[in-house]
C-alpha cells in the first residue's frame, strides 16, 4: 500500500502533467489565432471559437482535481504552493484561450477585415512576441526553471509594450488618411488587446511559478 506521502506526490504529480496538457493546448490555440489573422480563413475561426469550450471544461475538471487534492491530503509547503499555484494558473490559462478565441471571434464580425498593412506587420510581430512567451513560460513550468523565465517574461514584455505604441501609431495614421476605414482599425485595436492580454497573463504566471519555488510573491510587469 501507498504511504500517505507517496499518495500526495503521485496525485501532485499527475495534476502537474495535467497542467502541463492544458497549458500545450492553450498554446496551439494562441499560434491558430495567429493563423487565423493571417489566412483571414472563416472556417479556421469557428473552429478556433469551438475548441474555446474544450478548454473550459478542462479547466472545471483540473479545479476539481485541485480541490479534491487539498482537501484529501492537505499537502504542505511546496506541494501545497503547487496546488495552491494550479488553480491559479488553470484560470489564466483558460482567460488565454478565451483571448484566442476571440480573435477569431472578431473575424467572423468582420469578415471583411482589410487592415492598414503597417499596423497589420506590427500586430502579427505582437503575437509572435507574446506566443513566444507564453511558450517560455509554459516549458519553465514543465522543466522547473521559473527564475530563469521570470526575467525571460521581463525582457520580453518590453517588445510587446513597444509593439503595441507601433500598432497604435499605425492606426492613428490609417485613420487619417482614410477615415472610412475606422471600423477595421478598431477591429485592429480589439485585436492587439486580446493579443496583449495574452502576454500579460503569461507574465501573471511567471510570478506563480516564482512562488513554487521560492514561496515568495512577484509581480512582473
């Protein structure tokens, strides 16, 4: 029989591989939102939007699983940080898929998007940025090495404040040369900010991870 540590590591364990599915899903959504933006393909959009509610679930499920493993085994120290950390961490994870999602969201509302193609450069560079991110801090918690992604996440929000001054820049500029066009540059903006969002969330889980680690809260901005 299982002695009660082993019972606490075996489900901590397999939470985290769970955490670490979840996290590898949300990531292929944030790269289709991108493909999405780039091919402006409706279909890929409904597609994107449905497996929006596979997410959710998933993130009922691993509140559950969290819950029961708290309440089961009163874990302690950084096992509990762990757990703690995951309920945490599975709201943002699911907030970022609700960003991707509403990507294509705002295609198929405007179908006929047709952005300024300046701006257009300046979005997609955004949601490299922040996918890259998203992904150097989901293999951080795969592999353990929060600290060194918590000033990866720093380094890397710089690039995306600055693309978000070139977006708005870029509108501004589209707008007035063309003010009929206003509808498609304010799709432009919705779309920078759920790309925006996504990096602000991944940054939020960089601090989490700091906190397993170490138990010491950061706010990395």
């Amino acid at each position: 029989m299982l002695d009660r540590r082993s019972l606490i590591e075996d489900r901590r364990d397999g939470l985290r591989e769970s955490m670490i599915e979840l996290g590898e899903r949300v990531a292929g959504m944030v790269v289709e939102g991108l493909e999405v933006l780039r091919t402006r393909d409706l279909e890929r959009a409904r597609s994107l939007i449905a497996a929006d509610q596979q997410i959710n679930d998933a993130r009922r499920a691993l509140e559950q699983e969290a819950l029961l493993i708290l309440a089961a085994h009163r874990p302690a120290g950084r096992d509990l940080r762990l757990v703690g950390v995951s309920l945490e961490m599975v709201s943002e994870l699911e907030r970022i898929a609700d960003h991707a999602a509403d990507l294509g969201r705002l295609l198929l509302r405007h179908p006929g998007w047709n952005p300024d193609s300046r701006a257009f450069a300046s979005l997609l560079d955004l949601g490299e940025n922040s996918r890259r991110l998203l992904d150097e801090v989901l293999n951080g918690y795969s592999q353990g090495a929060a600290k060194a992604i918590s000033s990866a996440s720093e380094t890397d929000y710089f690039a995306i404040d600055r693309d978000l001054d070139s977006i708005n820049v870029d509108i501004i500029a589209a707008l007035r040369a063309d003010p009929a066009s206003a509808a498609d540059q304010v799709a432009l903006l919705w779309m920078s900010h759920h790309l925006e969002r996504i990096a602000e969330r991944a940054t939020n889980i960089a601090g989490q991870l700091v906190y397993i680690e170490t138990g010491n809260l950061e706010v990395l901005d």
